[in-house]
C-alpha cells in the first residue's frame, strides 16, 4: 500500500513536470518567435493596391525596365518585420511592402496608328515610317509597296504585332478601359475544390 502512494505521489510529480514543461515551452516559443518579413505574407494577409495608369502609355506610372511596384497593404492585426528590421502591427491602413509587377516597355508608338497607316497608306511606306524604318519606306514609296505583295504581308506582320517600333519597344494597346484578364495559374494560385451538386 504504501508503495503504490510512493508511485502515485511520483507520477503526479512527473505529471505536474510535465504540464509546467509545455506551458513554458509554449510561452518561450510565443514571446521569442520573429515575425517573418512583411513581403513574405501570404495571399489574403494582404492587398495591394492598383497601380496608377499613364494615359499617353496605358501601362503603370512607375513603369521602369519592364517592372513596376505597387504599394500593398497587410490585413488588420497582421504582425511582420518591415524593411528596416522593425516589427509592426497594421491596422490595415498602412503600406507595408512594395510588390513588383510586370508591364511593358512602350516609347509612344500606337498599335491602332500603325495599323490604320498600314491598311490605308502601306502602298506608300508611310507604316514603315512611322514605326522608324526608314530604308523600308522609302523602298516601298518607290515600287509602290512592292506592288502591293509588301503592302498585305507588312498589313498582317503589323496587324499581328509580329513587326513593332525599331527601337524594340512595344506599341501603345488601349486595353485598361475595359481590360480582359487572362485567366493562368501560377504557383501563387491555391486551387479550391468544386462542390459537386
């Protein structure tokens, strides 16, 4: 009998160890873990807002060497570390990270110009003119778009984007007015299972 106390007051001594053991070692993990980097937040710890459009060029204001930044905002009650090592709690209101995104290189040549000098004018050279190829234009101002062969093929290369501005940039598209996103995944993209009815 008194045995079995011994081993019991034993395992309740190790029991209440044990218990102490977690809930400290829980705190200690609590109080003593970083916050991880603000612009390594997940989807939907934060938002980002849109980008501002130059008119003249229809891609973001801050456009440079085909990237551009948008300023994004974590959740409310999110905690990360700023770029300067601090850590800080957002409200959601405030700019926590930068996120680069892609856009175009443009120099103010517009596609629509360029096609419609193409389609009425191309029998002139006045398309290749205007995109900076002036040898070609003068080639074809001469033979009369090469007798109209030049005209239809430099009509589908341009119409196709396939021929574009000498300088390499892209043209100018009006597409953010009524914009058509093309639908992708990427590895940013968390799939969600369909609910079969």
């Amino acid at each position: 009998m008194a045995s079995c106390r011994r081993l019991l007051r034993c395992f309740r001594s190790g029991l209440w160890t044990l218990v102490f053991y977690c809930v400290y070692s829980h705190v200690w993990l609590v109080f003593a873990e970083e916050a991880d980097s603000c612009d390594s937040l997940k989807l939907g710890q934060y938002l980002c807002k849109e980008p501002t459009i130059d008119e003249a060029t229809q891609e973001p204001e801050n456009c440079r060497d085909m990237t551009a930044w948008v300023e994004c905002l974590p959740a409310p009650n999110i905690s990360c570390r700023l770029s300067n090592g601090t850590e800080f709690r957002f409200s959601g209101e405030e700019v926590g990270f930068n996120k680069t995104i892609p856009c175009r290189n443009v120099s103010g040549y517009s596609y629509k110009v360029a096609v419609a000098l193409s389609l009425f004018l191309g029998w002139l050279g006045a398309d290749r003119f205007y995109l900076g190829y002036p040898a070609l234009g003068l080639l074809k101002f001469c033979t009369v778009g090469f007798c109209g062969i030049g005209t239809l093929v430099d009509f589908i290369l341009i119409a196709m984007q396939i021929v574009g501005p000498a300088d390499g940039s892209n043209y100018i598209v009006d597409y953010y007015g009524a914009r058509l996103t093309r639908l992708s995944i990427t590895n940013q993209t968390y799939r969600k299972p369909h609910l079969s009815l």
